[in-house]
C-alpha cells in the first residue's frame, strides 16, 4: 500500500475520537517453483493452484469492457470443497457498498473516500457482471453478494484435483476513487487494478472471502495467460512478459513494428507464478527503460504531458530505482523475475505483481519514496505473500523498514532519524488509549489512523526492535532465510518467528505474543542507586532483556547485558553477561565493581520503551 506519512501531531486525533519489458518467454516459471521444491518449510503445508487464461476487449470510449475467463483450479488440500468464491473487487465502488458506508461512518475517513462513492452516477461506477460459469461444461447456478461471488458446484472438488472454471463477465471501469479506476486526479486514463473476476483464497484456515471495505488483499498463487484489446493508441505496462512487442510497438518493440489494419491492438501478457495480475493503459505514457546489472528489466511510464520538472524526476528517479532494487536484492534475496515496471497511475502508491501504480506529479523525494516502499513490497507481500487483512503489518511494517533502510544507504542518511519518528508516532498511539493488538483484523480497526500506525510504524518497530533482541547479524540473517524458505507462499507471523528462533537459538514466542496479539507496553526503569548496587525495576507488562550502560565514578564505562530468562538464550553481545531476569519479578538487583556515577537502560533507544525518562539515573 501507498507509504503514509503520520507526523506526531496527527495523532492527537486519536484523542478526540471517543472509542478510537524486457521480451521473455515464461522461463521464471520453472525458477520460482524452484522456491518451492527446495523449501525447508513444514512438509504438511500446502496451498492452492490456479492458472488464468483471459481475453478482454476494452472499449476506451464508456471505459467498459467484456472478457472470458477460463479457470483451471487445483484443489492441493486435503478438504473436499462444496463451493468456491471469487472476488468482485470493483462493486465495492458503488453507492451503499461496504465501502462507501464504512466510509461515511468511521471517525476518520480517508480523504481520498470520504463521501465520493455515494455520489457516483450510474455511468461512473464500477461492477462486474458475471454472465455465465461452468464447472466442467456444466452449467453453475450463483450470485453476487457486494464485492463476493457465491458458487455452488456441480460437483465437489476432490483433494487432488484439477476442474475447469469457464466465465463469461462484463465490467465498468470506476472513476478512480482508491487504487484502481479512471481518470485518475493526474489524468492517467485507466488504472486496473482488481479488474477481473478473482477465486478467493483457501487454505488452513478456511476460505479467505472477506467484503471490499478498504484494506487489501490475499490472493492465490498460479500463472496469468492474458490478452487485453483495447485503442491502439494506448500504452500499457504492468505484471507479465509482453509476447507481442513487434505487433505493438509502444516502445516495447525489438525490431520494425508490423503494419496493424484495426484500430484495437491486443496486447499479450505472460505473468508467471504470481497471485494477481495488473496492467494501466494511457494514450500519453512515456516508456523508458532501463537494465539492474544481474537482475530485472525496468519499465517506467509516466505522462508525456506533465510539468518539465515532473519529468525531470521521473529521468532522475530511474537509476535510483536500478540501486533500490540491488539494495533489496542482496539484503532480502534475489529479485526473481525478469522485469518490474514503475507506472504513474495511483492515488498514492500500490504495490502489484511485477509492478506498481503511483502517484508521479510530486516532487522527487515524495517520489523516490514512495517507489522505495511500493519496491518493498515486491518482497514483502508480492513474494512471501502474507494475509494482508490478518497480517498486514508483515506487509506494511517490513516494507516502511526496509524502504527507509536502502533510503538512508542510498542518500548516505542515517537511519536513527526516521526510526525516532517511527518510535514517537507509536509512543502517542500507545499512550492514547485507542490501541488494538495487531491481531485486529484490518477493517474492524475504530480508526483508520490506528490501523495504520499498527500496520506502517508497529510493524516497523517489531523489526527493528528484533534485532535488538537477538543481534543485529541474527537479525539480517533471519531476513535472507524467511525469504528463502517462504517465497512464494503464503508466511503467517508463526513462520516468520520460527525462523528467528532457528536463526538465533533463542525462544522468541513471548515477542510474538506480547508484541502482535496485546496492546501491552515495555517500560524499564532505574530505580536505585546506591554506590556499587544497581536496582532495576520493570513497570510495564511487556517483558524485554535489558542493554544497560554504567559509568563509574573515575569516569570509565561499562556495558552490561541482562537476558530475559525465557529467551532461554543470549544475543551475541560484547557486554558483560549477567544472570537472567525472569519476567515475574518486578526489581532486578545486582552489584558492580566500582561506585557508581550513573546508568542508563537501552542507551541506543533501540527499545520501545514508553517512558524513557526513568530509563537513566
């Protein structure tokens, strides 16, 4: 999602709220199932299969359009299935939608929403009409339920087997009001984003088949065979391999275009082992290009009618994307695709399989990043493809982390600073008393504000704050293993500390626990001091170690590290050890050598600690 940005004055607000194209045929394929067959992940996980193979024919006049769909499902569970779902992302973009109403009521509606949907006009909305489904060649009986298709099958789906899906649908394309749409504020024509008839999610917790309300996505993962028709003026870019560039030109071409007699091409894409497929179409993008050493194809489009000095950006902003995507690359895992494409066309920014949509008339540093974060994404839910309604701060708050990191190494900036921001953004939100546990499924927060300070700025910490406790290099290295054992699936916060704990031998469950399902609060102090004794005291419920520094009477330092006893460990640290501290115990008594002059908990501030002042004495 487009990367926010909360000053900490915003969050008063929760006070006042009562109750807060590189050419390529499809030989990724076989790479990215390498992901899968050589995971070290459970030998009992599973997930779901599906390939789509789409016609589509645009008409650019009434921003309609027809397509057929045929759907090839492999059920790998071991449930048998009795119905199956899609999702119909673009009726959520019509008056008394889910959307549209939870606009109208929360406290702090997005202004973006706001009151927009109820006032669309029946030429402006979006939907998607399903016109026909077959299972099999047999004919499906099944209704539309806001944003859900409801289907009833001919038969049950056997664990095991694959069944043919064939759809016939009509859509309408929505004036742009959140990701996707039409004429976007910056004029971009056609934003398509869940566009097309999508089957829900199943997996070990059932179907995933939540209502558009204005969080994000879950998608299952498979291979997109997809033709778009559409004015041959038009240029498109997005998730896929084009098949055709000497048939389309548009700057995509390796040789001399063909001559077209129709006034539609069709444009064929090829995305392999995705979960979604996106595309934006406008008769004024600029395609540039440019190659990462060892790595993608980079597409930018952007429009040719913007101020010069939005040009310039975008010319700027290119080479700098060539460095975001070596940073990830080497400080996540390798980027494994053959292209990624950055395409003006967002409300802000939104990440998508190969691509993202974004805003592109601000100025450079909103734009860089902004591109920064959506680039993230390509790891942090388009590769190891988190529940982003149960889930998002794995999303959103790696992302915001590792979009800020290659930032500061890029620009040469320390990376102190944005984290001090981060930490006093969610200093307010807990001490507002309008927290949710992250566990808070992503629509049901009171305020939009508290999900995304949860989602962007806790998220966030929760990284960070891990290398903390289990040392920066265990942290790093923890990174590099998530991604190669869970690319390409669906991680859920279990793995991810799974993994921590593997990585760093230490129990790490308590974090997890206290961190993502209570709003409980970390809170150390020094509470006496008297000569060569040290007294410590712990007034939050959240347990945490302890880094403490002491400084001597005759002016020498001394670094000390207390582990949490059910860590049942110790970070590599070059401070002295001393016996654990288990939680229950509200002080923490110990000697040291020489009188003291004065101690400090967490001198790094590398801790959430929501009341620093009594961390020194």
């Amino acid at each position: 999602m487009n990367r926010i940005f909360i000053s900490i004055v915003s969050i008063s607000f929760l006070l006042s709220c009562k109750p807060t194209t590189h050419v390529s045929q499809v030989t990724n394929s076989t790479a990215s199932q390498d992901y899968i067959l050589s995971s070290k992940a459970s030998s009992t996980y599973w997930q779901q299969h599906v390939d789509y193979n789409m016609e589509i024919d645009v008409d650019v006049n009434n921003y309609q359009y027809e397509g057929k769909q045929t759907l090839v499902y492999t059920n790998n569970s071991p449930d048998v299935l009795k119905k199956v779902f899609y999702h119909l992302y673009f009726n959520a973009f019509q008056p008394e939608s889910e959307m549209d109403i939870r606009s109208r009521t929360i406290p702090d509606p997005d202004s973006r929403v706001g009151d927009r949907i109820s006032k669309l006009k029946p030429n402006e909305i979006g939907y998607i009409h399903v016109q026909s489904l077959k299972q099999n060649g047999t004919i499906l009986s099944y209704k539309t339920v806001g944003t859900v298709l409801e289907v009833d099958l001919a038969q049950p789906i056997q664990p095991g087997e694959r069944v043919t899906f064939d759809m016939v649908f009509d859509a309408q394309v929505p004036v742009q009001i959140r990701r996707s749409g039409r004429n976007n504020s910056e004029g971009v024509a056609l934003s398509m984003a869940q566009w097309y008839p999508k089957l829900a999610e199943y997996d070990y917790e059932g179907w995933h088949t939540d209502p558009y309300i204005g969080r994000e996505f879950y998608g299952v993962w498979g291979n997109f065979d997809v033709k778009i028709a559409i004015d041959k003026n038009y240029t498109l870019g997005g998730t896929g391999y084009l098949q055709n560039p000497n048939e389309i030109g548009h700057g995509y071409e390796t040789e001399p275009v063909k001559p077209i007699g129709s006034e539609k091409l069709t444009w064929h894409f090829i995305a392999p082992n995705v979960h979604d497929f996106t595309w934006a179409a406008d008769p004024e993008y600029i395609h540039d290009t440019m190659q990462v050493p060892n790595g993608p194809l980079l597409h930018f489009l952007y429009k040719s009618t913007m101020p010069k000095d939005k040009l310039k950006n975008w010319k700027k902003l290119q080479p700098k994307t060539v460095e975001l995507m070596q940073f990830y690359s080497e400080n996540i895992g390798q980027y494994p695709y053959e292209q990624y494409s950055v395409i003006q066309g967002g409300d802000g920014g939104m990440e998508y399989g190969m691509c993202t949509l974004i805003a592109g008339e601000g100025e450079f540093n909103g734009l860089f990043g902004v591109t920064a974060h959506e680039l993230a994404h390509s790891w942090f839910q388009f590769l190891l493809a988190t529940n982003e309604l149960t889930n998002y701060w794995m999303d959103e708050g790696f992302t915001e982390y590792f979009g800020e990191l290659a930032e500061c190494a890029i620009f040469n900036k320390p990376f102190e600073k944005p984290t001090k921001r981060v930490y006093d953004i969610y200093f307010s939100y807990a001490k507002s008393g309008y927290e949710q546990p992250q566990t808070t499924h992503a629509d049901r927060f009171f305020l939009n504000q508290s999900s995304s300070v949860s989602a962007y700025y806790k998220g966030y910490i929760f990284l960070n704050q891990l290398s903390y406790i289990i040392g920066e290099e265990n942290q790093k290295e923890t990174i590099k293993q998530y991604f190669k054992e869970w690319a390409f699936k669906h991680p859920t916060r279990t793995d991810f500390i799974r993994i921590a704990e593997k990585v760093s031998g230490i129990h790490l469950d308590w974090y997890l626990n206290d961190w993502t399902r209570t709003t409980n609060t970390i809170d150390y102090g020094v509470k006496t001091v008297k000569e060569k004794t040290i007294t410590l005291e712990r007034r939050g419920l959240m347990p945490m170690p302890i880094d403490l520094t002491v400084t001597y009477t005759d002016g020498t330092t001394e670094d000390f590290y207390i582990p949490l006893q059910m860590m049942r460990g110790e970070k590599p640290t070059a401070a002295t050890i001393i016996k654990d501290w288990a939680w229950a115990y509200p002080t923490y008594t110990f000697d040291v050598s020489k009188p003291v002059k004065s101690v400090e908990i967490d001198p790094k501030h590398m801790m959430a600690d929501i009341d620093r002042e009594n961390n020194k004495k």
